[in-house]
C-alpha cells in the first residue's frame, strides 16, 4: 500500500518550481518487511524517474514509511547509510518513520531522517509529525538548546508542543510553547473577530507555559511563545504589523501579570502573506521581545525562506528595508531578569514596561496618545549633578532612576514623576556610599521640581562587608599555640604584611619580635572597601531617611515593595508613608536566619513571618496589597490618579459619565451595613444596580486591613478627586498574631464595636488626613456616624487619646476644603464631634448634618438617666395621666390611703417604661439637624438623595474660591484669607451653582496687581522707614530714595517734602504664580 503527492513547505514562495517537493508513502506489515523493503534491488520510492543528482532535482522528495510493528531505529539508520546513492539517485532528502506509539490507540511515533544529518535521526524532531518541525522552527531551536519534549495540555491550535531548551552556551533554561494554526484568520482592520481568535491562541500557548511550570526542573525557567499562522494573510506588510502592534499592545496591557509570572520575554507570531489566487508572497515575521531598549518591544521583518527546506534563511527589516537578523536574547540581561525573578521581583528597567502596559489598561477602549511613556534616565555627571540620559538602566551602581512622562487618561498632554528602583541584580540591591548618594540626588531632583516620587523597593538593606585583603594576612597569637581551646591574645600581622598594606589600611601597634597586633582594621586604599563595608553605609542610609521625611512633607511621595525590602530599605517605604506591597514582598529589619541566631534555635522560617502581607497589612504599614508587579503597575497608577502634577496644583479633574444631579439611591440604615456601598453603590440580590453618593467605579479603598472600624479610601465626585473618611457600622475584630518566637503567646482577637474611634481606627484616620493633604492636596470627605471613642482600660492604655489628639492636629494643618456630613440614621456624640468640629479650622472646614440624623454629648437614652431622671418621669405621668390624676384626687379624701397608694405605685411602674421612651423622644428633639443648624453647628441640613449634586456644587466653589484667595495671597503675603475672601466678586449667599458660574467669568488678574502694587508700595515705606531709623538714610541716599518714593507711597514724614505723588501701577513679572503661569510655584 503506498501513495504519492507533492507540496510545498509553508512561508516558500510560489515562484520556481525548485521549491516543489515529491512526498510518497508506503505501508509495511512489519520490522521484516521494512527490511526487505530496503535491501530490495527494485527499490521504487514512488517519485519520478531517477535524477542524474540530488542537486540537480527540480524536485526533492521525502519518503514516509508506515510501520505497523516496532522497529529498531538504529538498524533504519544504517540501512539508510548503505543504500545513500539509490536515495540521492531518487532525489529523497528526508524520510520519515511512523510506528506504533508506546501505547495502543495513542499518536504514532516518528523519527526524521535526513540527508542533511548523515540520515542519523533527527533526535530533536522525535515524535512531530513530518511538517512540525518546520513549521514551528525546531531545528532552529535545536542549534541554540538541547530540547526536551513536555506534554501539551488540550489546545485550540491545531498544532502544539513545549520544549524545554537547556542553552548550548550557559545562560538558564527556556521553556518554548510552539503552536501553528491552519484556520484562516480573517486578519482585518474593520473587524475584531480575529482579535479575539489571535489572543485566544497566544492564552493556549501561555496555558502551555503555565502547566510545563508544574514541573519541578522547568520552575526557573525562562518562557517563548511561538505561533505560526499558516493561512495567507491578503495585506501588506505593514499594514499587518500595526495592527499586530495595536493588538499585542492591548493583549500584554490585559495579560500583563500572566506574562510576567510565567517570564515570558519573547512572543513570535509568524505570519504567510498572498492569496488563495496568488500564493504566498512571503512570510512576517512579528516579535515582541524584550531588550534594553525596551521592554515588550514591537519588531517586524520580512522573512525569506530556503526554497528546499522552507527554513528561515534572511530578513529584512520591516522599518528601513535593511538586511538584519533576528535580535539574540542578550545574555548578560537574561542572567540579570533570572536573578531578579529568583529574588521574587522584576529587573528594575523592565518596570518602564509594566508602566505602560498598565498605562494602555488605563486608557481602555479610547484612542491611545501616540507615545504613553517617555523615559529619560537620571544619571550623575562629572560636577556630581543629575542629568537626563536617553538609556535605560545602564548605571553601574545597584540604584536606578528616571524621569517619566506619562500620558494618562487625567493628563493626555503628559504628567511628570520621578521613578527610583533597586537593582536588586547589583549586590543584591544593598545600599552603599554610592547608592545612598543617588537615591539621595534623585530625590532631592523630584523634592525641588515639585514632581511626585515613586520608589521601587527590591532591596537587602545597607551593604556589610570586611576588607578582604587582609584576610589571607591575618595571623593569630594564641595563648598557647599548642592548644588554641585556651584562647588567643590578639590578632596580628607580620611586619612584611604590614609594610605591604597602603598606609592607613589598619591600625596597629608593633609587638617586638611579632608584628603588628591589631587594633582596628579601616581598609583605606583597598578596593574591596569600595562603595563602603560598614558604619560609612549606615552614615549614607542615614542622610537617605531624612530627605526621604522631607520629601513626604513636600511632594507626593509612595513606595512599592516587591521580592523584599530589608533595614534602611523598610524604613524607606515607612517614612515615604503611602506604600503598596506585593504579596512576595516582606519588609523586614533583620532576616529571620540572624533572628533565629540570636534566639538561639530556630524559630522563623520565612521572611513573611516577620513582615509580609499577614503582619504589614493588619499594621497599616502597607496601603494597599497586590498580587504582582503587573498589579503593583496598575495600583501605581490608580493612586497617581488621584494625584495633582506637581506639589503646587490641584488634582486634576475630568468629565464624569455620572450624572451630578442624579438621586443617591443607596440609603444608610439604623441597622449596620456597609459603609462601602454608601460610597460606591452596590448590586442588590436581583441584580439592581443601586448607586451610591461618588462617581460610579470610582472609589479605591486603602488601608482596608487596618483599622477596620474606620473606611478610607479616594474617589470622584463630579469628575473632582476627593479623600474619604467613612465609618464603619457593624462589629468587627482585631487580630494580633502569635509570636513564634515567644512559645507561651496566643493570637488574640479583640473584638470593636461599630461607629467607635478605637486607638487603630483613630490613628488610621489621623494618618488618612495626613496623606490626602500632603503631595495630594485633595479635598476631604468625612461622613461622620460616630458614637465617640472606646475609653476602656485597654483603649486608654493603647494610647486612643494620643490618637485622637492627632486627627485634631492633622485637620489643623489641613489646607484644602473639608467636608464633614453626618449621613442619615448617623450619630455624632461627645469627643468624635470635638475632633472633626469646623471650628478647628474654619478657614476650610464645613460641617452638614442630614436630616434624619443626629448630634450631640450624649445619647438620649443616657442623658435621660442624667437630666430627666426618674422622679422627673414620675411628675410627668400624674401631669398627663388621667388614672393618676384621678388616684391623686382620692389620695386626698381616702381614709385608706396605703390601699391606693400600693394602686398608685403599680401604675407608676406601668407607665415607667413608656415614659422612658417619651423622655428619651424627648432628648431626641435636641439632637436633631433643626437644632444644629439653629445654634449654628453646622452650617446646613441636607436630604441625603440630593446631596451628590449640593456636595459638588460646593465643593467647585470652593476650589474656585480658594484658588483665587491663594493668587491674593501671593500677591500680597499679608492678606488674611478673611480679607481676600472680601475681595471676591461673588457674595456668600449666593447659590453655589450660579456662584460657580460667575467665578468661572470671572477675571481677577487686575485687582491682584493692584493688591500686588500696594503690598510692594507697603514694603518699600517700611523698608525706608527702618533704614532711617538705623539712620542709614543720609545724603545722596536720602535724596535718591525720596525721588523713588512717589513712585511707590511716600514714607511717612517725608510726604510734605515730595508734595502728593499719583501711584503709578506696575506689572512685576512673576510676582504672582497664578496670574503668569508655573514660573514662581506656590509655597504651600
């Protein structure tokens, strides 16, 4: 049985027929027959007649022999070496063996012989079918690795294998997922169906990936995808590269997490152009690779194919024509990704790619700016100066930094900021002198430009390390050098070791006859002291600590943690403040080996038991937790949302798809519920959508596992970034885990009464408040629904007092609007008002009250035991009660009066209970919104549907209001905030909206001149009169400042000599920032 045909190999043009190949098959019974089938002197292959050469052939052939028995391929090889003229004479250059597979109704087995390889097995294409191995390059492959065959999982390519490639030349392992599809795509820039086919192809050879990774040997290694389109794609070339490139640009934005935690830096989608008419016409080859240019970099060629083979032969770059190859992976940066991923990071530039992977998720589905990051890298000159380079990561010491601009949906023309990272891969990330210096510069560059900060924390701490020169010279003088257990004297080193060493390297003093004992060891003038071994490093961490304080106080300052922050590396992150950790990133002090050390056994035996998520999240040292660098992207960007450009701007606000006048339709209960569906809205059980009082999906909540009787978080109102403070009203716990390290302690649980200021929430809250006014100058949000502060033994002890005090001092200093509103069925009683009350600091605090909620000292239920007591009670019934009265008036005229007196007390006791509750409506009364604005509390009842569209009117009047009061202020540094508010052109008690409208007509660039004028006009009197009375002001000077003086006032006691003088109005350039733009920044 037999059968032939001829094809061509996939990417081989249609013209010449060369590239046109034979292909028969025959069928053998068995092993024996095969033989036979060799040594026949009659051998027909089933080509055509005999060629004079092989290279001659205008068509070469491979021969596929069936086997229906095993077979011994070693015998098959020499068989095909003995009978090699009669092959060649045929044209065969290849032949392929199937057999049986190792298991009954399993695939066949194949072996590949080739005239190529000697006809030896073709080891690296055993078990493909004849067209894998090319289609999915393995021979390729098998040139750069030692390939090993994994088991695919179920695919939706019609073709898929995963090798394991050990390189030939050092460098890890690559895992390779290698797919080919013969289905037509229906490449087309009109539809998106083959969009959603492309990626579902690319996920399968990611599955491939992810399921090889269960390997235990396969863990550490590297990933490729491979995907070979075998269907003609009717497009140009570059029409098909940019739509590639728009595609893979969304698919890494989508997948970006699965890519980086399966380490895949390079995917290829290879692609046939023609047509069914014309054939194909050539083949794109689609990379997207990561180099150190960039990371996720789109790169496409033209690939020409060996006509015999159809094996890539030349490329020619789609871009400029020129003939290039493929870009090899670079060694050195595979081996500094490996060590980074080992640490449980990510190579510090490759963070450039997260970014704008996260920043294309961002934007969506809108058109995308044509460049969304530009990376300048920061780098010291010779003055030891930062500069801006055009590189990226090619310091040489173990800190990097850029300066970014990013196109984001909130500023499409571009936002700056100023990225610092560990190079986890440089000493595994330690700092020294040099790095401590860096991260100083750098921050200090963001600091003075006013640009938020971000700082990428993969680090182990301040570098340790001893002058390794000196220890092959390092000699011992024992006590008795015959038995060391006696212990030695000092350490020392022979005089010839000494006289070796440069002056300076130790200090010592000479023993006659010794050398020199040793009395410390300094390392100046050798080299492994270079970039600092001890104290020098901690001099330097030192100096990074304090500019890191002072850049949280000046600019916005946040730190993201991945693989692992250690020493001045954790206090870093804290004295940054807002921080996001990775799941596989622990802050720790001190590693759990040298705990353990110290303990004496081993107790700790992971860093997370001393700092990871479990111990970080629960202590309010980590913001917001993530599962990967991907995510810590993403949340790097959310946070920086909510974030003004610079320390001197406000946040930036943008249009909002949600309706301002639109009703909130969550309502707050009296039972407990959940604050968070107050602020964003919640989906009810039958699935009705039911919104809550911010901009819907706006909200992100932070420091959600601490503090938990408190929410905060940030969110839009009308398109305006806010920051929130809501209370939560159901009980919760806190959890205090128990200490490996001390056998005889237990977790506690303590549980926390809902609407109560415990020492954590409190401390939360003061911390919240800190972070919203500080680098992020955004208006507050307090919806205020508590009861007061837990003041127990316990609570006293923990120090809520010291916390509470500080929600005070954090309102103090706050700058921007604030806005506290008890929402409905909320309370505000006794110290949790004190704390948030308007009169802290009127300048920007209002307080609102809904109209069904409450506020006062105490609750009714507990002012009535004070003030409206029971005997109080009692009156009240034989007042308004008929029986008593009654009972009252028998009392009178009763001969027996115990027998109506025992009548009397039982219904009072009746009544008791009722008149509690009308006592307490009673105490009620005074609690309401009608009174707290009647003794000017707060400042309005609001109903609580209506209070998005109050809460954004006024707020944008505030904004607009504030802004102008601080150009007058600048204008004029004596201006008090009251004076400039009079200044304004809009009255208090006219409505916001109308308010808005006039202030945004408003121009008020001629009375700041005039209010700059006058205060220039102040200065310079004040400046003359204190120079006269210095007596300075004499002569000629006399007489020139008495000439300047019309210009500008004339002091006082010199107007009668220069007569009245008309006040001629200046123009100072720049005295005012919000007249002439961001030349002079406001000091906040």
């Amino acid at each position: 049985m037999g059968a032939r045909w001829r094809f061509r190999n996939p990417g081989v043009a249609v013209a010449g027929t060369m590239s046109v190949w034979q292909g028969s098959a025959k069928v053998l019974p068995h092993s024996k027959a095969l033989e036979e089938y060799l040594s026949s002197p009659n051998l027909s292959l089933g080509f055509d007649e005999k060629k004079e050469a092989i290279d001659d052939a205008k068509s070469p052939g491979r021969l596929h022999i069936i086997v229906l028995d095993s077979v011994d391929v070693d015998q098959v090889h020499q068989r095909l070496r003995a009978m090699e003229a009669k092959l060649r004479n045929f044209g065969a250059i290849e032949v392929v063996l199937v057999t049986p597979g190792s298991r009954a109704a399993v695939e066949p087995s194949y072996s590949h012989f080739s005239l190529r390889h000697g006809w030896r097995e073709v080891t690296s294409s055993r078990d493909l079918g004849p067209a894998a191995p090319c289609l999915l390059e393995v021979e390729q492959l098998s040139e750069e690795f030692q390939l090993q065959r994994l088991p695919p999982v179920a695919s939706t390519a019609e073709l898929a294998h995963v090798f394991l490639g050990t390189p030939t030349k050092g460098s890890s392992m690559v895992v390779h997922a290698c797919l080919a599809c013969h289905s037509h795509m229906g490449l087309d820039p009109e539809r998106n169906d083959w969009a959603v086919r492309l990626e579902g192809l690319l996920l399968d050879g990611m599955h491939e990936l992810e399921n090889a990774k269960l390997n235990p040997k396969v863990q550490g290694a590297e990933g490729r995808v491979y995907l070979h389109l075998t269907a003609l794609a009717d497009m140009d070339g570059s029409a098909l590269f940019g739509l590639l490139e728009a595609f893979t640009r969304e698919f890494a934005a989508r997948h970006g997490a699965l890519i980086q935690g399966l380490w895949v830096d390079e995917i290829t989608i290879k692609v046939r152009l023609g047509s069914e008419s014309a054939g194909c016409q050539g083949v794109l080859r689609f990379s997207i690779t990561s180099g150190h240019e960039k990371y996720m970099k789109c790169t496409g060629m033209l690939e020409q194919v060996d006509p015999i083979t159809g094996t890539p032969m030349k490329w020619q770059d789609l871009q400029t024509g020129q003939e290039r190859a493929p870009v090899a992976a670079d060694v050195a940066l595979r081996a500094k990704r490996a060590t980074a991923r080992k640490a449980g990071s990510t190579y510090a530039p490759d963070f450039l790619g997260l970014l704008e992977a996260a920043l294309v998720k961002a934007w969506g589905a809108g058109s995308l700016p044509k460049e969304l990051l530009k990376a300048s890298e920061l780098a010291l000159n010779v003055n030891g100066q930062l500069q801006e380079l055009e590189s990226r990561g090619t310091g040489a010491i173990g800190m990097l930094a850029w300066r970014l601009l990013l196109r984001t949906p909130e500023f499409p023309e571009g936002r700056s900021l100023v990225l610092i990272a560990n190079d986890v891969t440089h000493q595994a990330g330690s700092f020294g002198v040099a790095e401590d210096h860096f991260f100083k510069k750098a921050t200090e560059y963001a600091r003075q430009r006013g640009l938020p900060r971000v700082y990428i924390a993969c680090n182990s701490g301040a570098r340790v390390g001893l002058v390794e020169e000196i220890m092959p010279k390092l000699r011992v003088h024992w006590n008795d050098a015959a038995d060391p257990s006696k212990g030695f004297q000092y350490l020392y080193l022979t005089e010839a070791d000494y006289k070796s060493l440069p002056s300076g390297a130790v200090i010592g003093k000479l023993v006659p006859g010794v050398g020199y004992a040793l009395d410390a060891v300094v390392g100046q003038g050798l080299s492994s002291i270079q970039g600092g071994i001890g104290v020098e490093n901690l001099q330097g961490s030192g100096s990074i600590a304090g500019e890191t304080s002072r850049a949280y106080q000046d600019i916005f300052t946040l730190s993201y943690v991945t693989g692992r922050s250690v020493g001045i590396g954790a206090y870093l992150n804290r004295l940054g403040q807002r921080v996001i950790q990775s799941v596989d990133g622990p802050l720790v002090l001190t590693g759990y080996g040298a705990l353990n050390k110290l303990l004496g056994k081993s107790v700790y035996f992971s860093q997370d038991q001393l700092g990871g998520p479990q111990i970080m999240v629960p202590n309010g040292i980590t913001h917001q937790l993530v599962q990967n660098d991907q995510e810590g992207a993403e949340a790097i960007l959310k946070w920086l949302s909510f974030v003004p450009r610079d320390t001197w701007s406000l946040p930036q606000s943008i249009s909002s798809t949600d309706p301002l006048d639109r009703s909130v339709e969550f309502r707050p209960t009296k039972q407990p519920y959940d604050p968070r569906h107050m602020l964003a809205g919640t989906t009810t059980g039958n699935g009705k959508w039911l919104s809550g009082f911010f901009d819907r999906g706006s909200f992100v909540e932070y420091m959600a596992g601490w503090g938990r009787s408190v929410v905060v978080g940030r969110a839009r109102l009308g398109g305006i970034p806010m920051g929130v403070i809501a209370v939560e009203t159901r009980n919760v716990e806190r959890r205090i885990p128990a200490d490996p390290g001390n056998p005889e302690s237990r977790e506690i649980v303590e549980p926390q009464a809902g609407q109560v200021w415990f020492p954590d929430s409190a401390y939360k809250t003061a911390t919240a408040i800190r972070d919203f006014n500080v680098g992020e100058n955004l208006p507050l949000m307090i919806f205020a629904n508590w009861r007061g502060f837990s003041g127990g033994t316990r609570d006293m002890y923990g120090e809520v007092l010291k916390f509470g005090a500080q929600i005070v001092d954090a309102l103090v200093d706050y700058k921007q609007p604030v806005f506290i509103y008890i929402p409905p069925e909320g309370e505000l009683r006794g110290g949790s008002w004190v704390v948030v009350d308007p009169a802290i600091n009127p300048d920007v605090m209002e307080m609102y009250a809904d109209q069904d909620s409450r506020g006062g000292i105490l609750e009714p239920a507990g002012i009535v035991e004070v003030k409206f007591r029971s005997k109080q009670r009692v009156e009240m019934m034989h007042r308004l009660d008929d029986k008593l009265q009654q009972l009252d008036a028998q009392m009178k005229t009763s001969p027996a009066p115990e027998q109506l007196q025992q009548e009397i007390h039982r219904r009072e006791e009746m009544l008791q209970p009722l008149y509690t509750q009308v006592a307490c409506e009673f105490a009620d009364l005074h609690d309401r919104a009608g009174r707290m604005k009647a003794v000017g509390a707060v400042r309005e009842s609001l109903q609580w549907s209506q209070s998005r569209g109050y809460f954004y009117w006024r707020l944008k009047r505030r904004l607009l209001e504030d802004r102008m009061v601080k150009d007058l202020q600048a204008a004029d540094d004596r201006l008090s905030r009251a004076d400039a508010r009079q200044l304004l052109s809009v009255a208090s008690d006219v409505p916001d909206a109308d308010a808005v409208e006039r202030l945004q007509k408003t121009s008020m660039n001629q009375q700041i001149r005039q209010v700059h004028a006058q205060a220039v006009r102040r200065k310079f009197c004040q400046a003359y009169e204190d120079l006269e009375a210095a007596g300075e002001v004499t002569g000629l000077r006399r007489s020139l400042l008495r000439c300047l003086l019309p210009r500008t006032g004339a002091a006082p006691g010199v107007r009668d000599d220069v007569g009245e003088a008309k006040v001629v109005q200046r123009e100072v350039r720049g005295a005012y920032p919000g007249l002439l733009g961001k030349e002079v920044p406001h000091k906040k």
